[in-house]
C-alpha cells in the first residue's frame, strides 16, 4: 500500500512528497498538469522558505532579496531581514526544481485528477489507487477541501491577484509593496534582468487599470513585457479544520489570508515538513494545532493589515507610520521572515 497519496503537484504537494521520501515512505503525486506549473504568484520566498529549500537539498537560481520596503508615493520605509536573506524565483524555477528533486528520490508523479475519496480505518482510495494517508494540495480552490465540507464561508471582501514579469533590471534587492487607495502593487526581483509586479485589490479591472494607480512603479517598468497576466482569487478562504479522517491539507487548500505579505510559499514548505512529521509518529491529528502555530504570525499580521486597509482613513496611515516607527516595522518583518 501507497504510504501518502498528494493530490497536486505544486510546490506544496511536491515538498510533502520529498519529506515523505526522505523519512523512507512511499510517495505518490497525481497531477494533471504538465511540468513547470505556472501561477498568480508573488515569488518571493522569505528566508524561512529560502531555508526550507536548502534544508531539502532543492538548489534554484533566483534573485537574493534583503528586506521589505513599503512605499506610497511620498513617503518609504523599509527593513531588512535579520536572519539572512530571502528569495526571488520564478514560480516555474522552483516548480521545475522540486519536481527534479522529487523524482530523483524516487516519487512517483501520475499524471490525473483526485475527483473523490473513499476512506475507512486503514487507508484511503483514491485516483485509482489506495494509500495510507491522501494529502490534498489542490490549490486555492481546492477541490477535495469542498468534498469533504471544510470550507467555511466568508462574508468579507473579496481580494484579486493578477501579475506578470517585465524584462528590466531589478533596482533594488527588497521587494517592494507600492500602496494606493485601491489596491497594492507587490514587486518581486526573481533574475538579473527579470521584475515580477503582482497587483492586490477587491476592484476588478484589467492589470493596467491597476498599475496607472502606481505612476512612480510605472515609470521603472521601462523593459518590455515578458509573461502574460495571470490571476487568482478570491484570495481569502476560511477552513474548518486541515485533517479530516485520514485526509490532511496543506499548502493553499489549508487556508489562505491574503498574498500581501508574501508568505504562501514559505508557509506552504514549512508546512510539508510538519505533516510528515506528525505521520511519521502517528499522530495525524497533531497537524492541526502544528499548521495553526506555523501560520499564526502571518494570519496575526496579515489580518491586522487587511483589517486596516478596509478603512480608508486608516489605510492611508499604513506606509506613514511604518515611516515614523521604524522599530515596529522592522519587528513586523522580522516576525514574518
């Protein structure tokens, strides 16, 4: 018998099977998309997921980032991390790099779709094929998350992603989120001569209607444009709990506050690593309150942010007061990193 079955092969699914493989279990991926898997992704790992990856001997070319900088137009502030510095990858970069680290340990990667479950005491089927333990990494919207009824409904505003890469030198080693009444622009250096400008906003409108509200970040992206916009959304989804029976969720289908502080990737590797652990010593159950302790920063913070922008007052203060308390700002970064 399959010891885990992943449903999805994205970055989360790929580093749940590579931690599977190297504790000695049997990993088995079902994916229908073919290799690299392109997203709607801000691309910045923070040095915690740049970490994750060394710890899983996955090397991929990317650009060193060395802080955060927020800015509004007239005003900056910024911090850099403390604890070494973070990543800019391409999504299709470190796609291609857990896929050849996974399959050099042996995972197997079907190409399909998990469409249904079937569990009882001692395992689960599904796709085909029976395992001891299904780990969905079915994305965002995922799929099995809604079959086995843990969602939970959201009543707030709904957030959009759209970005695309422009061929410019990158001017900077921090990533950058330029804030506007209606949205933000999170930019993201992934290679010597490759800009990646992500777009945040409840607003739905075209990619350039966006990024007239951001004139200064305009003027940057002199270079021409080098991929097609891609989008995500709604952003925000609300679980009711990440294991049920012998099904455990991870990477976006565990649950997803917001891409504005950049820490889906990072969050989606730590979390791999602490399934497989809570497996290997046959407590399942413990990966719910170990996925709540891993993300409570970034829901703390990211929430708090979020909560802020809802009030246009307020919101115009964000990038102000950073200014102002750069102590508190760079406390806030070094939390999240």
């Amino acid at each position: 018998m399959i010891d885990v079955l992943i449903a999805g092969g994205g970055p989360a699914g790929l580093a749940t099977a590579i931690h599977a493989a190297l504790a000695g279990m049997e990993a088995v991926v079902v994916e229908p998309r073919s290799t690299p898997v392109d997203k709607a992704c801000g691309e910045g790992l923070m040095p915690s997921g740049a970490a994750a990856l060394r710890s899983l001997d996955v090397p991929v070319e990317g650009h060193p980032l060395r802080g955060i900088r927020y800015l509004d137009g007239r005003r900056q502030a910024q911090a850099a991390f403390r604890d070494g510095p973070g990543l800019g990858v391409r999504r299709t970069a470190l796609h291609a790099a857990l896929y050849q680290r996974a399959t050099e340990l042996g995972v197997k990667i079907v190409e399909g779709r998990v469409a249904g479950v079937r569990q009882d005491r001692d395992g689960v089927q599904a796709a085909g094929l029976r395992a001891r333990w299904l780990v969905a990494a079915d994305g965002l919207h995922s799929p099995l998350r809604a079959l086995l009824g843990l969602g939970l409904p959201d009543n707030r505003p709904r957030r959009y992603g759209l970005r695309r890469h422009y061929r410019v030198a990158p001017w900077t080693d921090f990533v950058e989120v330029h804030w506007a009444a209606a949205g933000e622009a999170y930019v993201t250096p992934v290679g010597d001569e490759l800009v990646g400008v992500a777009v945040l906003s409840s607003r739905r409108r075209g990619y350039l209607e966006h990024l007239a509200d951001f004139p200064s970040l305009v003027a940057r992206l002199e270079g021409p444009v080098a991929t097609p916009v891609r989008g995500a959304g709604p952003l925000r989804q609300r679980v009711r709990a990440r294991v049920a029976g012998r099904v455990l969720l991870v990477g976006d289908a565990a649950g997803y506050t917001d891409a504005l502080t950049g820490e889906g990737v990072s969050l989606a590797l730590l979390s791999a690593q602490a399934l497989v652990r809570c497996l290997l010593t046959g407590a399942p159950q413990s990966y719910e309150s170990a996925w709540l302790r891993l993300s409570r920063r970034h829901r703390l913070l990211t929430g708090a942010l979020l909560e802020t922008r809802r009030h246009r007052t307020a919101a115009r203060l964000i990038v102000p007061a950073a200014h102002r308390m750069p102590a508190l700002f760079g406390a806030a970064v070094h939390a999240l990193a």
